[in-house]
C-alpha cells in the first residue's frame, strides 16, 4: 500500500535518485521533475501528495514555484536548500513552504519531516468557530473573515485550528510547533513568526494591531475573540 505520491523538484539528478530510492524503499511513490516548469506541469497530471522543492534551480527557481503552486493548491511543500540562514528560511515561507529541510540532511529526518507534512491534524479538534469576526468551518475546510472568503495554506489552516482549540488560553512556542508541524520541532521560531504574521494578515481586520491572534510575550500566541467559544467534536 502507498505511503502517498511525493514530487521531487531538483536539478540535480543524483540528488533526485537518492531521494527517489529511498522513498520507494518506505512505501511511497515518486515521480520526478527537473525544473519549476515542469514541476507545475506534472503537478496537474499526477496530483501528488507533497512537493519536495530545490530553492536553487534554473529557471524559475524554488521561491517561484512555490508561489505559483500555492496559488491553485493547498498541497504540502517542503523546500530543499544549501542556504541556512533565517533570512533564506523566511523567504521560503513567506512564499507558501511548509518546511525547509538544509542540505545536507539526514535521510531519517527528512522522512520525519515528510510525515509531520502529511499528518492529518488529530481527531477531537475544534469542529467548527463562529464570532462577529470569524466564521470557521473545520470539517469543509472554509474560513471566512469580515464577510470575506480566506484561503489559508495546510499549515495557516492546523495552527489556527490549534489556537482556536485553545481559545482565551495562551499556547506556547514550543506546543504550537510541535503540535503543527511534528514532535521533532521546538526550536524554529521563524516559523511561528511567519505563519503568525501571514495568519493576522489573512483573518485580522488591522493585522498590525491583531485583537484574534494576540502575542502573550516570552510565551507564545493566544486566540481571544469575545467570549465565544469553539464548538468541540464529541
């Protein structure tokens, strides 16, 4: 039985071997793509379930493809790269990634990460979330904020359903990372940072002064929206 049909985005065909083998060799499917361009072809044909993406390639590079797959998809994407530092991994992102894995990584980890892409956020989570201000659907997947549609991103969309879940409670660094993107996560708070940010501007109505998503500091992040609260699946 498949694990799940993942694409593989690098230029370079060794790397896009290895990778490939060991998927195979844990159950999933690969298929394989040399650039951007034909990453966005094969991406409407073979309908995978994550995207493994070189942030360097030739072309329109990984920070390009990646927004122009978020742009018609909510599929996962985990950016591949040489680059370390903060800047890099924000850039990515602020671009639609849901992860950044730096080369050269250890084939263990990046199953991990793979994994914690893919999971589907737990049972017993908030069912749906109504206020003047926000109207969430958990189960259909719909946000609507101020009377307008929100599209949210896989990651956008579970660390709200993790805030919400809490909703009036403050949620640590730690516990959201963890909890959004896998147990082997903890200290990456770029990450909160940008999906914070790219969440506030999607939902808050002055996302420079957040009254949903409050920032509790040396803590974490707290939902507050008046005293309603999130309908819980029994």
């Amino acid at each position: 039985m498949s694990a799940g049909k993942i694409l593989i985005v690098d230029d370079d065909p060794q790397i896009r071997r290895v990778i490939k083998t060991t998927l195979v060799g844990h159950h999933y499917e690969a298929v394989e793509a040399r650039t951007g361009e034909a990453a966005l072809a094969i991406l409407a044909l073979e309908m995978p379930s994550l995207v493994l993406l070189d942030m360097n390639m030739p072309g329109m590079d990984g920070l390009e493809t990646c927004r122009a797959i978020r742009a018609g998809s909510e599929i996962p994407v985990i950016i591949l790269s040489v680059r370390n530092s903060e800047k890099d991994k924000v850039a990515a992102l602020d671009a639609g990634a849901d992860d950044y894995v730096t080369k050269p990584f250890g084939i263990e980890e990046l199953l991990a990460r793979i994994r914690a892409a893919m999971r589907r956020a737990p049972e017993g989570g908030p069912h749906s979330f109504q206020s003047p201000e926000l109207d969430i659907d958990f189960e259909m997947r719909r946000v609507r904020a101020h009377g307008r549609d929100v599209a949210l991103t896989p990651k956008e969309f579970e660390l709200l359903r993790r805030l919400v879940a809490s909703a009036g409670k403050a949620v640590s660094h730690r516990e959201l990372l963890q909890a959004v993107w896998g147990p082997d996560y903890g200290d990456e708070p770029e990450y909160l940072r940008v999906f914070i940010n790219q969440l506030r501007k999607k939902i808050e109505a002055n996302p420079a002064q957040p009254k949903l998503i409050v920032t509790v500091p040396w803590v974490g992040y707290r939902f507050a929206s008046g005293e309603t609260q999130p309908l819980i699946r029994s």
